[in-house]
C-alpha cells in the first residue's frame, strides 16, 4: 500500500499553501557530508542527458506550441500571464523516474526548507504511484534541471520517503484536487551533499490566505528542457463543478507544470542562497 500520512490533513489546501522568499540569506551551516549513497551513483549514471531529454510529463503530451498571452485560462476571458524561458533557479527543479512500463517520466518540484536539508515539495498526482504494487523506479530529483544538465548533481528519494495526503487518496483526483500536494524525502547526492545544502531552499507556509502579488512560478511545463518563469498573482477560485473544484495554473507556454512553485514575496520569509555557486 503507498505510504500515506494523516498530518498533511491539517494543511490548508495546496492553493492555500505558498513558498515564500523576500531576499536571501545564508544557508546554516551543513554538517559534514555523508559518504555518496550508492543509489545516487546508479541513478547519475542512469540518467543521461538524453534519457532526461526523452522522459514523458505526467501531466500533458509534449507540445512546442507557445501560446499567446491573451489567452483564455480556466475561464472564458480569464488572462494568462506571459512567461520566459530561461537556465532556472536552484530552488526549483524537476523529478524523473521510470514508470512500470519503462517510459522516462517527469514533474516538477521545489526545495522546502527543513530541518534535515533533505525534501521536496511536489503534486500528489506525481507521487503518488512511488510505492506500493507499483513503484516508480529510478526515482531522483534533479534541482534546476535544464538541457540535461544536472548542475547539483540528482538526488535519490529515500525508500518510503514519500508523502502524500490521505485526503486526496479518499477523495480521488478530481474532487480531491485541493489536496493534490505530496511531499519527497531525499538522500545525499553522489558527493555525500544534502539537497538544500548545496541548493537552498524556500519556507513553506500555509493558511496565509488567497490572495499574493506577486507571485512567481517557476516549472517544466510539457516536459520542457528550460524552465518557464512566470510573475502573477494568486486569488481564490471557485470551481463551477462541485465534482471537480481544482483546475491546474497556467502561465503562457506548453500547458501544466504540476508541482511547480508558487514563491510569493508577501512575507518576511526567506530563500536560502545555494551553498555551490554554478
């Protein structure tokens, strides 16, 4: 059975829950680092440039289709903000992992600040299918992945390290969607470091409300090989549907990008810099 946990029930729901960063500041001090895990080294090697290259999306089929900025979001006339490409940040990054079919998949992800320096927020519908009767393989988080670079090396997800709330498993994916968050713990990567050692990370807060601006997202939409920047706002949405209250947030590019971040600068929160400078 997937490991599930009943803490995450107290969390507001996703759209409530926000990263936020107003500046940045030095990462703590990091303890000694461990030996490299061997896994780490299997799935460094496993996942070449072009194996990442080719890993499918969870969310949408790849499409190279930009659209324009005017364009209609979940709702007729709804503006969708434009969005740049560009090399990422190292906050942010992307998952990859082989499905039970052996087809390359990916998702989008963020570094969450924590006291083991180890774990990643994503989109319940990503992970899911980690454990139980079929496992993900392969699995590790690469943070500002970008034209099959791994510029922090990748980091492996620790077996039963994954969280996800019993709440979307209850509801399903529809009428669960507010729920639609999980969270990854992750090993060292091949040098022995800690992911938000070397990467940094951003403090999550939940019932801060609806409304923020700005906002910025950041995420691999449609299996992209850059990331897409977008600047925004966040408000509360009501769905039309009672059956299926979610819908997923758009910027202009490829579709999706489930598991991508929401960082906000309404707060006095802060992102930790990277320990390595690239």
């Amino acid at each position: 059975m997937p490991r599930r946990t009943t803490v995450l029930r107290s969390a507001a729901a996703a759209t409530a829950a926000l990263l936020l960063g107003a500046g940045l500041a030095p990462v703590a001090s990091a303890a000694t680092p461990n030996a490299g895990d061997p896994a780490a080294e299997r799935l460094s090697t496993y996942w070449t440039a072009a194996r990442m290259a080719a890993a499918l999306p969870v969310d949408t089929e790849r499409t190279t289709a930009e659209t324009p900025a005017t364009a209609d979001g979940p709702r007729p006339g709804e503006f969708i903000p434009p969005s740049r490409s560009f090399d990422g940040i190292p906050q942010a990054g992307t998952f990859f992992w082989t499905g039970a079919d052996g087809t390359g998949r990916t998702c989008s992800g963020s570094v969450v600040h924590s006291p083991d320096h180890n774990l990643v927020l994503s989109a319940g519908h990503c992970l899911k299918g980690y454990s139980g009767t079929s496992p993900r393989r392969n699995l590790g988080f690469v943070p500002q992945y970008h034209d099959g670079l791994k510029p922090f090396g990748i980091f492996p997800v620790e077996d039963n390290g994954v969280y996800v709330s019993q709440a979307y498993y209850d509801l399903g994916e529809h009428a669960g969607a507010a729920y639609d968050f999980g969270f990854a713990v992750t090993g060292p990567n091949r040098d022995g470091e800690r992911l938000e050692d070397v990467a940094g990370g951003v403090r999550l807060l939940t019932d801060t409300g609806y409304f923020h601006a700005p906002v910025r997202m950041t995420g691999y939409p449609g299996g992209a090989q850059k990331p897409l920047e977008c600047l925004s706002w966040t408000t509360r949405w009501e769905s039309d549907d009672p059956a299926d209250p979610g819908t997923p947030v758009r910027a202009q590019g490829r579709g999706p990008a489930g598991g991508a971040p929401v960082v906000a600068a309404s707060y006095r929160a802060r992102v930790a810099e990277p320990k390595r400078a690239l």
